[in-house]
C-alpha cells in the first residue's frame, strides 16, 4: 500500500541499554509502547566502535515479537544478510557509502522476505539513493554523525528528509523515511512535521523516568 502522511513510529535503540540486562531493556521497550526495536550494527571499520551481530538479534528475537529493525554500519553488508535473516530481522538496513551494488543487495533483501533499507551518513546527498527509491521499502537519514549516542540532531539534515517527501508525493517511491539521532520531545513536531515516518530514540528513552509518556508525548508533540 502507498506510504500516506507519516507514521510517528518510535524505534528504541538497543544500543543504549544496558547489555547485562538485556530482556529488561526488552520489556521496558514493550512496556512503554515501542513500535519497534531498532540494532545498531558497528563493525568498528566504518564507524569506530564494535557492537554486536546476529547472535544478539537471535536472542533478541527469542524475547519479543516487535519488529526488529537492523541497521548495519558495516562494510561488506551483503555477507551478513543471510546470516541476519535467519536471526529474525524483519528489516535490514545498509549504508549507501559501503555498498557499490547497492540495487542488487535491495534486491537480495527483497527476495528473503525482509523489508529492505538504505541509510546515508550526513554529508552524503539524496541524489546518492534517487536511483534507489522505487525498489527499497525505507530510507533511514543520520541525522547526527555515527557511531556514538547522546549527540545532537544537525538540524541541516532535515533538508534531505523534506526532499525525500516531497519525491514521495510526486511518485518517486513508497517507503519509509527513518531518522536516526537526537530525537527528543523538543524537536519532535519538527522532526514530523518535515515528513518523517519512523525516528529512532536512543539515550533519551533509556534514561527517562516515565519511557512510556515520552513515547506518548513524542508522537503527539
């Protein structure tokens, strides 16, 4: 079905819990109305730090049925596709800037099932993905620089998201846009007010006294 208006869907970000206490973090994301669960996969080449990969989302899978949506900050995403998708990704999302066969991997994704994804670090401009837009069911914009949470939102990348909205509504594609990186309830009307569908929130969720009214007042702002 075509993508009308935005969805404020909230994503929390795994990677600002605790990993000691992992099927907590779970619950609270459950508890307070998350959407979905967002993994942030680092390979510590393309961005500095080294997270975690498919073993911790077949774990995670086996806590929760909320969507899982894996966005791979790694080189050579197309070797771990095989392996995400039998972990239980139900999205997989790779970087533009590490994948020069970038139609062919949507295509890949497309075929097990999964809902495909492509991602662009803040300098790189839309016009890098416009060949992509018909075949991938979501576009995740950085909207800080990766690698590290707690940062604030650079302001200028809601540019790209607008123009993302506005190749949506002239035809351009049916996808998600997705932002990624400080979101929080001030920003939030402007956030979704530029047209996007699904923000990530990471340190900000984990650290509230009340998850779930921020999630609530988040969508609403």
């Amino acid at each position: 079905m075509p993508v009308i208006g935005n969805r404020r869907i909230i994503a929390p970000s795994i990677l600002a819990a605790d990993f000691g206490k992992i099927d907590r973090a779970i619950g609270l994301i459950e508890q307070a109305g998350g959407d979905w669960i967002h993994l942030d996969v680092m390979d510590g080449v393309f961005v500095p730090p080294i997270t975690f990969g498919a073993q911790m989302i077949q774990s995670i899978r086996k806590l929760t049925e909320l969507v899982l949506d894996a966005h791979l900050m790694t080189i050579n995403p197309g070797s771990h596709l095989d392996a995400f998708a039998r972990a239980g990704a139900d999205r997989f999302t790779f970087h533009i800037e590490t994948e020069v066969h970038s139609h062919r991997l949507i295509s890949q994704i497309n075929d097990l099932g999964i809902s495909s994804g492509i991602a662009i670090v803040p300098s790189t401009p839309i016009s890098a993905i416009e060949e992509l837009l018909d075949i991938v069911d979501q576009v995740l914009i950085m909207t800080v620089n990766p690698g590290w949470g707690g940062q604030s939102m650079i302001a200028k990348t809601l540019e790209k998201v607008r123009r993302l909205e506005k190749l949506r509504l002239e035809g351009g594609g049916d996808f998600l846009i997705c932002i990624d990186g400080g979101f929080k309830l001030e920003n939030s009307h402007e956030i979704w007010d530029a047209g996007v569908d699904v923000a990530v929130m990471g340190s900000a969720f984990f650290e509230a006294e009340n998850p779930g009214e921020l999630l609530d007042k988040g969508r609403s702002q």
